[in-house]
C-alpha cells in the first residue's frame, strides 16, 4: 500500500515536473519573434498601489537604438557576452575566488541570465530562483539568437526607480528618443545597471561619472566590430 502511494505519487510529480519543462520551453520559444508588454520585475512596480511617477516603459527595435548603446552596456554588464553560451564560467569562478578570499562579493550574471530573471522570475533571492533561472537561461540561449537576447535586454533592464527598457531611461535621463543617445549618455545609462534604485544618469554622482568614464574606455578597446557577432 505504502509503495503504491509512493508510485503515484512519483508518477504525478513526473507529470508536474515535465508539464512546467514544456510550458517554460514553449513560453520562451515563443519569445523569440514576440515582443512582451511587461516582465515580471515590472509587475511589483505596476501593482503596488504606491504614489509617485508612473512606471516607463516602452518597447523600442534593436535597430532603432544606437550602436555605441548596444556597445555600453556590453562593455559594463558582459564583455564576453557574443562568446559565451548563458554563463560565464571565467566570471563565476573568479567571485567564487573573491568570495573565499574575503572579498566584497561580485555579480557573475551574463546578460542572458538577466533576462531570464527580469522577464520571468521575482526579486528576491533564493535557490529556487537560482535553479529557475539557469533553467531558463539555457532554454533563452538554445532558442533565441545573441541579437534578440540583447533586444530584450535592453527593452526591460531598470534604469532608474520606475523605469524600465533604454528608451523610457532616455527619455526620463536626457529627455530625448533613444537613437538620439550619445555615446557618454549611453555610458551613463550603462553605469546605474548595478543599482538602478540608488544612481541616476540623470545627476550622476562621483561613482557613476567614474563608472561611465570606465565604460567609455571599454567601449573603444571592443570597439564596433565587436558587435558583428551579434548584429
């Protein structure tokens, strides 16, 4: 009786099992020619019930948006980005080295593993979330070219406290359209990536205006024909 139960309840967690693998499969796969309305990291700001400026966002094409963007952000979130296959195993190992050593702890996230996070999972932080999103991001990296990857990335990334996607960020930072950007403002929008609650491009402090002029270097060591892989 005792083993009977066990089967079943093994079989019904196969079938659950397998029944989120193919929902998750076909949900990403259609991702790749259909343009979401919102991410789920969106949803905590679009419900919440809290005063102040609306949330932006606005989907813009990849080919509307200016290169040395594209190049920015790159240079700042994943220089190995066009070369990797969703996880930078170089990065993963050295904050791993860090972290032992007493260091301060560093992101290791790709980009890919980003988008896997901000178009389908919550804030905040957990093992579950960990495995979900390494799930993902090999489904985004097995179906989806580097190209649509960084479309996505750069039409749902936060920018600043209510703003999503670098269209809504420059329009909200500079006051113009995305493909107006310079290649400083793009740096600058690339330099509040890590804490886009805190830093501003729009009144950049000390450490952005650093962080940016960091970014630019990058940007022409890798220079436009990094992005042929990609493009």
């Amino acid at each position: 009786m005792r083993t009977s139960a066990l089967r079943r309840l093994a079989r019904a967690a196969t079938a659950v099992t397998l029944a989120v693998l193919g929902v998750s499969f076909a949900l990403v796969l259609a991702l790749r020619w259909l343009d979401p309305p919102v991410s789920a990291f969106m949803l905590p700001d679009l419900f919440s019930g809290k005063g102040g400026a609306p949330v932006a966002h606005r989907w813009v094409p990849l080919e509307r948006m200016p290169e040395h963007l594209l190049l920015a952000v790159i240079a700042a979130e994943d220089q190995r980005f066009p070369h990797h296959y969703g996880f930078d195993l170089r990065e993963i190992r050295d904050a791993i080295e860090e972290r032992a050593a007493g260091q301060r702890v560093r992101g290791a996230s790709t980009i890919s593993q980003q988008v896997a996070r901000n178009l389908f999972l919550w804030r905040d932080r957990s093992w579950v979330r960990k495995g979900l999103e390494a799930w993902l991001t090999a489904l985004i990296e097995l179906t989806w070219p580097k190209r649509r990857i960084l479309e996505m990335y750069l039409n749902f990334a936060q920018f600043g406290p209510r703003t999503y996607g670098a269209a809504a960020a420059a329009e909200r930072s500079f006051r113009k359209a995305v493909r107006d950007l310079t290649p400083q403002e793009s740096a600058r929008l690339a330099a509040v990536l890590p804490n886009p609650e805190a830093l501003s491009a729009a009144a950049p402090s000390p450490r952005v205006r650093s962080r940016a002029d960091w970014i630019e270097r990058q940007m022409g060591q890798l220079g436009a024909f990094y992005l042929d892989a990609i493009l």
